[in-house]
C-alpha cells in the first residue's frame, strides 16, 4: 500500500506537491478503450513503459510488461509508440 501523500497536506497558492501522487489517485474508470499487450508480439523493448504519462505500464518480470488498468486512463500513447504494434487498444466494457 502507497502511502496517500496527500493526508494532512495544506495547499498554499503556488505550492508544488510531492512527486508520485498519482499512485494514490486510481485514474483507471476514466477509460473508454484499454491497452492490451501481446505478449507473442512484443519484443520487451520497454518502449511503452517509457512514453506511459500515468506510469501504469510496468516490467512486473524480465521482459514482461504489464499495464496497470487501475491507473491506466487509455490515452493510447503506449499503442502508438509500440514499433512492433504488440499493443491494441480495446472497447473498455463498462
């Protein structure tokens, strides 16, 4: 479990926030389409974990990357930067 830096934050005008507060705040009912990775395809460059804006993509073993729905708010930037089209962007059932 992350730790919510928000507790107990006061917020004054112009103040900058702790970093990574975006693993507190699951963005993930967002989506309308989610990313899905084949893993036949993909040849574990990494490129998707690096472009993710949310960090949802993660290398959860060697070369095996996962994408997190719980943060991932479909915005398809991994789907694009894949040079092997090893990721498809899905109709996210609702």
């Amino acid at each position: 479990m992350v730790e919510d830096p928000y507790e107990n934050l006061k917020v004054t005008i112009g103040a900058v926030v702790m970093p990574r507060t975006t693993l507190v705040n699951k963005t993930g009912s967002w989506r309308e389409f989610k990313p899905v990775i084949d893993h036949d395809k993909c040849i574990a460059c990494g490129t998707c974990e690096k472009f993710c804006p949310d960090m949802a993509v993660k290398e959860v073993e060697e070369e095996r990357f996962e994408i997190d729905l719980d943060y991932c708010k479909g915005c398809e930037i991994c789907a694009e930067e894949c040079p092997v089209d090893a990721i498809e962007m899905v109709k996210e059932a609702k």
